[in-house]
C-alpha cells in the first residue's frame, strides 16, 4: 500500500493540475487528478483518451462547458465522460474552480 501526502502536493496549486497515477503508485490500472482553475481561466481541456474513462466531480464553483456536451456545471455535480469525447472547461467567474477525475481503463482495455 502506498500513501500519499495529497493535501501537501495540492496546496500550491494556483492553476493547473495534480495527477496521481502511474508514477507515482507503479500501476496503470486507475488515476485520480485534482484541478484548479483561476478566476477568468479559460480552455481547460477535459479528454479521457483512447481507452479511458473518467468520472469528473466538480468540488468547489462553477464552470461553463462546450464540447461534447455543453451547459453549467456547478458544485456537486459529476458526470462520466469516455475515450475521445472532448470538453472544454471555462470559469468566467471572480472565484477559483476546483475539481476531481477519477480515471482508469475502460472495457475494451489499454494497453501502454
């Protein structure tokens, strides 16, 4: 089992994102990224990739989403998004975005 001092690590995020994945616990079987956006941040790319699925939860505010799917997604709210299905995360507001993906291999495998 490893352990990871997460809170430490996210602590200077301003922007951008923290991943837990394979470099980190030596498997490629799942992931997890924690994500800042700042106010008035734009073009935030959210893509599983080939083989992938991610289910998105987002933690703190608001962002506006085009792409695959678009509309507001706010505090609270996730949503499961596969393989080369392309979103664009946007946060037009005064206040910082923060989300979580969950990730790992879908059904039809991935193989590195």
């Amino acid at each position: 089992m490893k352990f990871f001092d997460t809170k430490k690590d996210i602590q200077e995020i301003v922007s951008g994102e923290f991943i837990i994945g394979s470099e980190l616990t030596g498997s490629h079987a799942c992931y997890m990224i924690y994500g800042v956006m700042k106010p008035l941040e734009k073009d935030r790319l959210i893509k599983p990739g080939k083989g992938h699925e991610e289910i998105v939860l987002i933690l703190k505010g608001s962002v506006n989403v085009t792409g695959h799917w678009e509309g507001t997604l706010k505090e609270g709210d996730s949503f499961h998004i596969t393989g080369e299905e392309t979103l664009y995360f946007e946060n037009p507001f005064d206040s910082e975005v923060v989300y979580v993906i969950a990730g790992g291999h879908s059904e039809e495998g991935h193989h590195h």
